[in-house]
C-alpha cells in the first residue's frame, strides 16, 4: 500500500543529571566534591533510505523517543551519552514542523540527513559549584531539557517525467509500454489511485517516468484525487500531458488541455513553467487527418506545446516521444536551469538551552502572588537543593543576575511577600 503523507512525534534524549558526591576515602587528603556530569541526550535524526518507497511505516508507528543521558557519578565519572535515534525516510521525503508550518528539512539523495530534535546538554556535578568561598557545594545542575515535536511527513515522488492528464486517458497503459512497470490498468477512472513509477531505457541513458494519478476539474483544491497527488508532480522535470483525442469519453480534447493546466497552474505556476510535451493518445480509434484532431493540433502548438500522436495500445509513435523527453532533460541538464520560486522558510533547529529565549524571564502578579518562569530559571530551580543554604542562595543570584529581583520589585514586591516558581512558592526576603 502506498503512503505519502504522516504525521508522529519525535522527542529527543535529556540530559543525564550532574552527581552531588564528595570524596570520603581514607588516607587520601583534601577531599572535597567530584561529582561527575551527566551524560548528553540523545538526538534524532531523520536519514534517506533508498529501499523505502512509502511512508507507510508511520502510519502504524506514531511515536519515536531517542535515549535520555546517563546521570554523572562520584570520583568525577561522566555519565554516558544518550544513543542518537535514526529514523529511515524514503527519498523525496519533507519534514515540516507541525506548530510552526517551517519545514525542517527536505530530504533528497541517498545519505541525506538532519537532526530534528537535539538532545538535551548534561548537568554539571557538584565539582564544578566550588569555589574559593564555597567549598562543598551539595548541589549540581539538572540534565537539559528534551524537544518534543510533531512532524509533518510528506513523501514527493522523485521522478524525472511525469505523466498528467484525466482519468482513463490512457497514462497507465502509456507507462507500461514505455517501461517494465506492471501497472495495474482498467477501463474505468481512477483505476490508478496511487503514483506508479517506471525506468525507460533508451540506448545509453535511461529516466525514471511517473504515472500521476488523473486529475479532474478543481483537483487543486482537492477534487478527486487532487492535491494528494498534485504535490508529486513538483519534482519531475518534464511533464508529458496525455489526452485523449479520439474523444470516447466524451470529452472535447481541447478543452481536457486546457482544463489540465488550469489546473497545474492554479495548484503552483511553477509546474506550468517545465516543459510539457503533448501526447495526442488513442489515435488507433480516429483518423488523424480529421478536422477535429487538426484543430486540437493548432491549439496546442499555439501554446508552445509539440505534440506526439500516439497510441499506447498498439505502442504507435512513444519510441519517437520518449526520445523527445530524454532530449528535454538533456537540454534541462545542461543549462542546469533553476526552478523560479519562493525560497523556503526553514526552521532553525536548536536545543531549549541554545535558543535565544533561553535566559528570558516572565514575571507576573497573580492576586497576591508573584510568578517566575522561564527556561533557564527552570533548569536551575530543578538543580536547586532547598536543604542546603548555598545551592539556595545560588537560586537567588540567578533572579538577582537575569533581572526578575528588579522586576518582581518594580511591580511592588516587599518581603514578607509570597512568590512562586513553577510549584514551589517562599517568602521574600532581601538578603
């Protein structure tokens, strides 16, 4: 079954916590702290797999934790680092960042990869608190924080050509004529309801070929199969658009070609910038002489379009529109021509500690109550020991150096007041 589209969570690896340990071994003079750190979390990275094809893994596994630091121990040993989590994607495939609409990354070629959630810095042991002053400090920092995200998984087909066109015009026989793929082929529409792929060889160079589910009218904005499917054509170079010209639809050939591109271009104006070549399919069942098929012709060709009189039944003329399509990349190849469009917003992926927030502090008066918050102020209430008069005065140096002792004052703070920090609430006073 084929999937391209999946969302799940992904949560990296806290940091292992710092050791509060002091050296007591006999015989051995000027003991003293030697708490090692904690271990760093893990990461996840996402990395292209070039067996995969679907997303279809994700759709049964909705939730991915890398593994979380090893908190530090005494005689200064380290705790050992979280493993990084892999996740295998299948190339084409774009990460976006659920909350913030950003994509992560949009990952392409074999060996691709990107970390997605870092994991969190381990905590400093007891060691690194001593000073001149204070020279048992029995307390140490916490290990940093884990992210947690949802990702957006969507799978872009990567193919060189892609085949477009209405239901039952004939795209799936077309494809298995051209290439060893074995679609499966109906005469009915829809029969494709999943992006097929296949390799057409020719000579000395070969390309891959996809066989796009049809399109309807208003499939741009989710008609039929609609954008589910449309997205698989931004990647493809060359578009082959397949119409029916003999007309047993029921359908004016002319205006299929028109409709289809309205349609491609009202979903992106990009795709009506690659070049697109015309196959005129089912020519076995009217005479290409007529005045009818003459007309459609004239039309296209007005549009800068070359058009190529097949017959994916008989397999009439597609050496000669294959041929023309491995031209078209080759062309496209060697000017190495640039897609115009917007340049993609990416989202900068950084740990809690690394943001630019990080040290920021809220302040707040709820009725008779003073609140504190911020995500270093959080880390270091975690780390602080309120038995131990310095880890607690190490407490409140930080909200004297990061500004909130000013601000909890300005909005009228007095000891005596009560102020909380996330569940803990004391009373104030002013050392």
């Amino acid at each position: 079954m084929f999937a391209d589209r999946a969302i799940i969570t992904i949560k990296s690896g806290k940091g292992g916590a710092g050791a509060v340990s002091f050296r007591r071994e006999p015989y051995v003079p000027e003991g003293g702290p030697d708490g090692g750190d904690g271990g760093k979390g893990g990461d996840v990275v996402f990395i292209v797999d070039v067996n995969l094809r679907t997303l279809m893994d994700f759709k049964y596994k909705k939730n991915y934790a890398a593994q979380a630091g090893q908190d530090g121990a005494g005689r200064k040993r380290s705790g050992k680092n979280g493993d990084t989590l892999f996740i295998k994607v299948p190339p084409g495939t774009v990460l976006t960042d659920e909350a913030s609409g950003l994509i992560i990354s949009d990952l392409v070629h074999e060996g691709d990869s990107v970390v997605a959630a870092k994991g969190g810095k381990g905590g400093k042991g007891n060691v690194n608190f001593k000073t001149p002053v204070r020279q048992a400090p029995n307390f140490a920092e916490t290990g940093g924080f884990a992210t947690e995200r949802r990702v957006i998984l969507e799978l872009k087909l990567l193919a060189d050509v892609g085949l477009v066109g209405f239901p039952n015009v004939g795209k799936s026989t077309l494809l298995a004529a051209a290439t060893s793929a074995n679609p499966k082929i109906g005469n009915y529409h829809f029969t494709t309801v999943a992006p097929n792929l296949g390799v057409v060889k020719l000579y000395d160079t070969d390309f891959v070929i996809a066989d796009i589910p049809g399109l309807i009218e208003g499939a741009h904005m989710g008609a039929g199969l609609g954008i589910d499917f449309l997205k698989h054509i931004e990647r493809t170079k060359v578009l082959i658009h397949v119409v029916d010209v003999s007309g047993t639809e029921g359908r004016n050939p002319t205006d299929d070609l028109r409709m289809i591109n309205m349609e491609l271009e009202s979903y992106t104006v990009k795709l009506l910038r690659k070049p697109q070549l015309i196959a005129a399919n089912k020519t076995d069942l009217l005479n290409i002489e007529s005045d009818d098929y003459t007309a459609f012709k004239n039309e296209a060709e007005s549009l800068g379009f070359a058009v190529f009189p097949i017959s994916a039944a008989t397999r009439s003329g597609i050496p000669e529109l294959m041929n023309a399509a491995a031209g078209e990349l080759a062309r496209i190849e060697s000017e190495s021509r640039e897609e115009p469009g917007e340049i993609p917003v990416y989202l900068d992926v950084v740990r809690p500690e690394d943001s630019p927030y990080y040290r920021d502090v809220l302040v707040r008066k709820d009725d008779s109550v003073y609140e504190v918050s911020g995500l270093q102020l959080l880390k270091i209430f975690n780390s602080t020991n309120f038995n131990d008069t310095g880890s607690v005065r190490y407490l409140y140096k930080h909200l004297e150096k990061c500004g909130a002792s000013e601000k909890l004052k300005s909005m009228g703070l007095r000891d005596g007041d009560t102020v909380r920090i996330y569940d803990f609430e004391f009373v104030w006073y002013d050392e």
